[in-house]
C-alpha cells in the first residue's frame, strides 16, 4: 500500500514540483494550501469552490494538474496566536525576531503535521532546500547540497518526531531545475518570482503592521549613547532594529548605529560601527538535532542570520535549554530575537534564540 503524503503546497514554484516529485516517487498525495489570514475563507471537500486567495487558488491548480486530492486549512487564528503576537512582543520587549523560524515551527511542521495525522497521513512534504538523512538512529537535518538556496538555518527548530515525518524532495535540486521541471510540466507558476517579504508585512513596514495588529500607540523616547547622553528623540521604539544607520533622523558629527534597545527605559541606543561587534551571546529555548543531551562543551560554526556565513565558536551548553556562545572572531550586530544555528560540517547540530 502507498503511503499517503501531506503536500504543503504554498502556490509557489518550489512546493509544486516537490509535489509532482513526490507523486513519481510513487506516494498517494495530497495537496494542502495553510490560509494563514485573518477572515481569509476555509476550504476543503465541499468548501473548495470558495473564493480563495491567489496564491492558494495557484496551489489548487498545480493540484488538478496533478490528480491530486486538495484541501486549505484555515489556521489564521493560530498563526495570529504563535506568529504575530510573538512578533509583536518581541519588538515590544527590544528584540528583532524571525516570524519565518516561528512558522515552520509552530504552523508548518506543527499544526500541519496534525492535520496530516487527521487525513491518516504518514508524513508531509515541503518545497524547502535542506536534507533529512537516518543516521545512527536518530533523524538529521543537513544543508541542500546547491549552498545559494539552503534554507536548513530556518529549519532548525524541527524535533525527531517532526523530522521523521517530513519529506523534503528539493534538497538535492538546484533552483534551475526546479524551475526546468515545473516548466515540462506546464505548471502555471513556473516562471513565478520567490517572495522576499515577511507574508504578513509586504510592504516592508513593520511598524504599521505591529500598530494595527496590536491596536496600541508606541511613544517617542530618547536616543542615547553608551554612557547615557541624550542624543536626540526616537519615535518609538518599534521602529528600530539592531544594526540600523538610516532612518534615525539625526545630524551628529559622524555615522551612528542602533546597538541596543532598552524597552523598560524607552530608549535606543546608538554607538559607533565598532560598537556592534561581540563575541559572546547567549541562546535560549534551544533545540538540539544531533543529541538528546549536548556535551559541556563543543566546537561548532554558527550562524546568527540567514544570510550569515557560519563563523567558530566554542558552544557551553546550560541544560537542555539554554546555551553560551563564544564567537573566534567578533560578530556584527548580533540581535535579541533572531536565531542563532550551530553546524558541524553540513548537518545542523541545533539552535535557539538569541537573548
């Protein structure tokens, strides 16, 4: 008998040929659209004629060409619960977060799983970059083999059981043949452009989508420098993220940077380029891939953003939980809230977030 396999399909290039690969590797597939909205329609069986969003009604699409069985699920009260308002409080609390991590973890590889397991499948598949190899009886996370579109740093979060019942077709792809495949294919979305925003800001302004969502007005502050002289007026603290030289509406004698943002105080902290560099950070609500329980310590490269090219440190674990890392080399802008992912080789041992 077949297994039967979730297919996350996002309306997307890379989800639709991971579900065309996956029907030729023989599976008995279902395509699932997560509308992650607020009063965005549910649909699913009789429901599927509904008015759907483009994106989802792409995905239905590469699903009939496919032969495939369809369904949405609408999860916007959830992703409103375990995305937004953690971004929100992150911003409010001084951090930087990244609602992708959260996501995958919460919503994807969380609340998707679970409707997977309703419809008796056995596992689900997505069209991300990365690698699931068995190795010496545990499940591990490795990078795509093409390193320009590994998406394993945003992966991290994944437990045993959620690596064991996911598939992830693409990780030996690179995006051209990707796009060959859905091309042959004749999928409609084939030529169809990689979204670089956040899904629920895309426009970029953050602040605007924290103001509506949270229903709340963020006062004017003071910017400061290390030693506490008031250097000018910010206009709320919302605004600002580690790192940040634009925007700052300020004439000093020489470039400023955002450094730290002090929530309890309502000010943001302003130094020079050297004053973003940092060898130490500490991570918390951390998950380990490789182990149950870390050593004392190791020797690992991490990344602290996507992007980042994995720098040596040495990893000093506090529990289960919690981590202290040292940095070979001074890092720039390491940012509260963002997520900080240790590698060894191209398997990922783990990760957490930073405090």
């Amino acid at each position: 008998m077949k297994e039967q396999v979730l297919i996350a399909m996002s309306g997307g290039v890379d989800s639709s040929v991971a579900a065309y690969l996956m029907k030729e590797q023989g599976f008995d597939c279902i395509g699932a659209t997560m509308l992650l909205h607020q009063n965005a329609p549910a649909a699913d069986g009789a429901d599927a004629d509904r008015a759907l969003p483009s994106d989802a009604e792409d995905a239905r699409a590469v699903a009939e060409r496919l032969s495939m069985p369809f369904y949405c699920f609408d999860l916007s009260e959830e992703f409103r619960r375990e995305v937004i308002d953690r971004f929100i409080r992150t911003y409010e609390q001084g951090g930087t977060p990244n609602p992708c991590v959260i996501c995958n973890r919460y919503l994807k590889f969380g609340a998707l799983l679970r409707e997977a397991e309703r419809l008796s499948c056995g596992a689900i598949a997505t069209g991300h970059y990365a690698r699931i190899v068995p190795e010496n009886g545990r499940w591990l996370l490795k990078k795509a083999l093409n390193p320009a579109k590994d998406q394993s740093y945003v992966l991290y979060s994944l437990t045993q059981r959620q690596l064991a019942h996911t598939r992830l077709p693409l990780g030996e792809l690179t995006k051209e043949r990707v796009r060959e495949i859905a091309l042959a294919q004749g999928f409609l979305n084939a030529r169809k452009q990689d979204s670089q925003d956040i899904c629920f800001v895309p426009d970029g302004d953050y602040a605007a989508v924290i103001r509506r969502f949270s229903g709340k007005d963020y006062p004017s502050g003071d910017f400061v420098d290390a030693e506490g002289r008031v250097l000018g007026r910010h206009k709320g603290i919302i605004h600002y993220t580690v790192g940040q030289r634009k925007g700052l509406g300020l004439a000093l004698s020489e470039p400023h940077y955002v450094c730290r943002k002090d929530a309890a105080e309502n000010r943001v902290v302003l130094g020079r380029n050297a004053d973003l560099f940092s060898r130490v950070l500490d991570a918390e609500d951390v998950n380990w891939i490789v182990w149950d329980t870390p050593p004392a310590r190791f020797r690992a490269k991490a990344r602290i953003r996507y992007q980042q090219t994995e720098q040596w440190a040495t990893v000093f674990p506090d529990g289960n939980d919690r981590f202290r890392l040292e940095f070979d080399e001074p890092q720039r802008a390491i940012a509260a809230g963002q997520s900080v992912v240790l590698y060894d080789g191209d398997t990922v041992v783990g990760g957490g977030i930073i405090g």
